[in-house]
C-alpha cells in the first residue's frame, strides 16, 4: 500500500515504534486514529511525499509499534508518553523539527506533542477532533451512545478486552458504518490489517488502555495546561466531518474552531463534505488540503 516507502522499526527506550517512511522536503509526520493504524494513510502519504518527508507511524499498542506494560493510572498509554514516542522516533529519524497531522486518537498525540514539545513542532493538522477536556466537559448522552469507544474502552479489565476479542470484524465494521460516510469506507488491505490488529490480547489491552488514560490523565493534564495558560504556539489546521458529530455537538461553543481557539494562538479550519475517516473516503482532497497548509506554514 506504500510504494516506494521504506519501513522501520524504532526502538525508543520504553517501546518500539513502526513507520513507514519516504518522500522529499520538509519532515511531516501522520498519526492514525481507533480503529486504524499507519494504513489509514495509504492514499493520502504518496501525494504528501511529492513535497514532504513524510512519516507514517503506528501509536504505541496499536498496528505493529510495541505494547508496554501499563500501571494502575494507566500512564504509559497517555497522550503524554505517546507523544514522547513520537518526539524520540523523529529524532531518530533525523528529523528535530516537524510537522505534524493527526486523525482522531493520532489527533490528541498531535496536540500534545505541540504543547508538551513546542519547539519542535512547526506546524499542527487535527481531523475530527476537539481537545479531550472539552469532549469530555461537554460530553452527554450524544456522546456515551455515538462515540461508544469513549466509555466502554475506559472501563475497568477485563470486559471491554473480551468484548473487543469476541469479534474484531464487527468493531471495524461497526465504526465504518456508523461514523463513515460509506457503507465501505476502508480499502480491502486497510481492513484486514485493523482487523488483524485487533486479533492480538496484548494489542487489545493496549488500546484499552490507551482510552482509560484519555478518560483520566489526559483530561488531567489538559486542564493543567489550560490552567497554566500553555497554549499551542504553532500554526493549526482543524479539519471535521460536516456529516458528523462535531459539526453540530459544539455549536455553542463557536463549533470546533472555536474550541480550539481556546487552545491555539493561531488556528483556521473548516467542514468537510464526508464521514469521520474522511482522510480514507477523499484521500485526494484530504491530501491536496494538507499540503496546501503545511506548503504555506513551512516556506
């Protein structure tokens, strides 16, 4: 699905991180969402690649990237030691400065690696996404019945594992159906490697745990933040499906710009004409709109 990228493994002190990796030009790194990994990018990171260095990466528990023990606050699976990961494997890459887009759970690593690691991020891409502590605080039944993953995944082990390992095929095909905007949103290949990932216990119990972490520390150190006055320096991009929740959950609120004018010094963004999983239902579009933003922030 990658053709002319390289693959790679990172060992990163806690955990390994698998990329795939090619292109030319300034770094940018894309992160994935639930229930996806680094595939979900297949149509999008080839047209990127014409102008960016362009790095695909599994989060930690998820696709092929390591699962590490975690521990009763659930701390190895926060946004926090995820973007970590990402910081370290970058490094690794050559790559001290980088923009970053990211998808849904990828999203929330991406907006705290450029408040956690400010200076190395020039430039931020969300997708269907508001800040966790927003989501959260303004989180009702909408929410508890759309985005079920939120609170079934955050409860305590070991049911929402055994739940996951009954059927893996219906929980990819459950999110296609009810957040997509087709009946088929993923590639054939893309679904059998989400699907394949969530065949494996330990990869099940990391993502389980990567959502008890977001239903505590994350919410914890995003109200930190927003109590200390840290706010995301870099230029920001926020991208959401205007077939989805987000476009009417937060009228309110000003919609999701105006969540993440909360957060961002400088931030733009709109709807988009498709589901969730937009990056994989228009990859073109998504691709084109990118790479127009990141073009104009890194020049």
């Amino acid at each position: 699905m990658f053709d002319g990228f390289a693959s790679a493994e990172i060992d990163t002190g806690e955990t390994t991180v698998f990329v795939r990796h090619g292109g030319s030009g300034p770094p940018l790194l894309l992160l994935h969402g639930f229930p996806q990994t680094h595939a979900m990018w297949a149509r999008v990171a080839p047209a990127l690649a014409q102008a960016f260095s362009v790095v695909c990466a599994d989060l930690r528990g998820y696709g092929r990237s390591g699962c590490p023990p975690s521990d009763s606050k659930h701390a190895p699976y926060s946004k926090r030691a995820m973007a970590q990961d990402m910081a370290d494997a970058m490094r690794r890459l050559g790559h001290d400065r980088f923009a970053v887009a990211g998808h849904d759970r990828g999203g929330r690593v991406a907006y705290r690696l450029a408040l956690d690691h400010p200076k190395r991020i020039a430039a931020l891409a969300v997708l269907d996404i508001v800040p966790t502590e927003d989501a959260w605080r303004l989180a009702d039944a909408r929410l508890a019945l759309a985005f079920w993953p939120w609170s079934l995944l955050a409860q305590p082990e070991p049911l929402p594992e055994r739940l996951i390992a009954a059927s893996p095929e219906a929980v990819i095909d459950d999110a296609s159906q009810q957040w997509g905007s087709e009946e088929e949103v993923f590639s054939p290949e893309a679904r059998a490697a989400y699907v394949q990932a969530l065949r494996d216990p330990v990869r099940i119990h990391a993502i389980c745990e990567e959502y008890r972490a977001a239903a505590t520390l994350d919410r914890e150190h995003d109200s930190e933040d927003m109590r200390l006055g840290n706010r995301i320096a870099c230029p920001t991009l926020a991208l959401w499906s205007r077939n989805g929740a987000l476009q009417s959950w937060y009228e309110s609120e000003g919609g999701p710009l105006g969540l993440w004018r909360r957060w961002c010094d400088r931030v733009e963004g709109e709807a988009v004409d498709a589901g969730h999983f937009f990056p994989e239902e228009i990859p073109t579009w998504t691709a084109k709109r990118l790479a127009d933003f990141f073009q104009c922030e890194l020049r």
